[in-house]
C-alpha cells in the first residue's frame, strides 16, 4: 500500500475560469477539495509538486495529508485534467476520507510471469481487457496494484475476477457478473492448423 504523502496548498479566494488561469500563470494549479458532507474547498498546489506526483505513478492510489496553510485534510484523488498539448496538469479534484471510510479506487493490474506463461511460450497473446480493476478498499489500506500470476495459463484460457486474490479487506466495485481481466488469445494461423487436422482426422476416421 501507498504511505500517506504531505501535500502544501493555498487557499483560493476566487473561482472560474479567469481566476484558474491567472493561479496558473502564478506557477499553482487550481485544485477542489470536496467531500464526506462538507463544503467544497478550493486550493492550489505548485505546479512542479504536482506534475511530479501525477508522471511519478500511483497517484490515484495514494492518500493525502494536504495542509491548506495550517488546515489539515486527509485526501485521495478523483480526477486531474492534463493541457492536451503539452500533458501539464490543470485541475485537480480531491476526495475528502474520513478514518475507517471504503472509497472505491481505480487500482493497476500488473501480470506477472509472463515470460513464463505457458500459453505466451506456445505462441499465444496476453490480450489485457483490463488494465486497473474498481476496488472497493479501505481508505487506510488502498494496495498499490493487484499482483496476478499467470504463469499456468494456456492459449485460449480467460482470466476472470473471481480467479484473482485481492488484497484483505477489498472487493471489486462490479458484483453483478464475472468480468474478465485478461486472455490468452490464440493465434489465427494456430486455430486454422487446428481445424485443418481436426477436419484430416474426421475424413480418415470417415474412409475407415
């Protein structure tokens, strides 16, 4: 799990667009902290502190202790906006946690053994359907990714969530049907080789 990170923030006096893009012209980018029934506070983080954070990776994983100039809010991020053309982030939402609370979280899938995999050593693909699975987690516990091992899996084999480990105290966000993570997928030309000695087979089988 991601350690609880310290954040320093201003608060902002003025909201809009206007407002947005004269703080970024100060070198901040205009953030809302909202949340757990309280009123929606608007602040603004460094612009370097929070480009880093965002390209370091597991930022949407992480909770905050931001210090709005002496006022403390435990947070996790919801959603952050990147300028198309040049990727610099330009707003930041922040989700207020109480102690104890379940946030549901977008957490990375990383597939491990894949060179291993006995399915990819046969000539099949690793088609990832999803890369980040939504997590019901506690706040105090959010896992950085789940860890999945899919060193025994054969070509045409599908990976779903109920095969997969989670982390205690988590469960995924979808309940209603068995989602598939991933395939082994097969190759065209291994499938055709296939129906080809299968129908062989069936005529030798049809002259005896």
């Amino acid at each position: 799990m991601s350690d609880m990170k310290k954040l320093s923030a201003v608060a902002r006096d003025r909201v809009g667009k206007g407002a947005a893009r004269a703080i970024r012209r100060q070198g901040y980018v205009p953030a809302v902290v909202y949340g757990v029934g309280q009123p929606p506070k608007a602040i603004a983080i460094q612009f370097k502190e929070a480009q880093k954070l965002i390209y370091d990776g597991g930022f949407m994983t992480t909770m905050f202790e931001i210090d709005i100039e002496g006022d403390k809010e435990r947070v996790i991020p919801r959603d952050y906006q990147l300028e198309p053309v040049k990727d610099m982030p330009i707003h930041i939402d922040f989700f207020r946690v109480a102690k104890g609370q379940v946030v549901a979280v977008e957490v990375p899938v990383h597939f491990l053994n894949q060179e291993t995999c006995v399915g990819i050593k046969r000539g099949g693909t690793l088609n990832v359907v999803r890369h980040t699975v939504e997590l019901n987690v506690p706040a105090d516990a959010i896992p950085d990714a789940i860890e999945i091992d899919i060193q025994n899996l054969e070509m045409g084999d599908t990976l779903h969530i109920s095969a997969v480990t989670l982390p205690k105290g988590c469960s995924p966000v979808i309940d209603d049907r068995d989602f598939t993570i991933a395939t082994i997928a097969t190759p065209a030309g291994f499938k055709e080789e296939a129906e080809e000695g299968e129908a062989e087979g069936g005529e030798e089988e049809g002259k005896e």
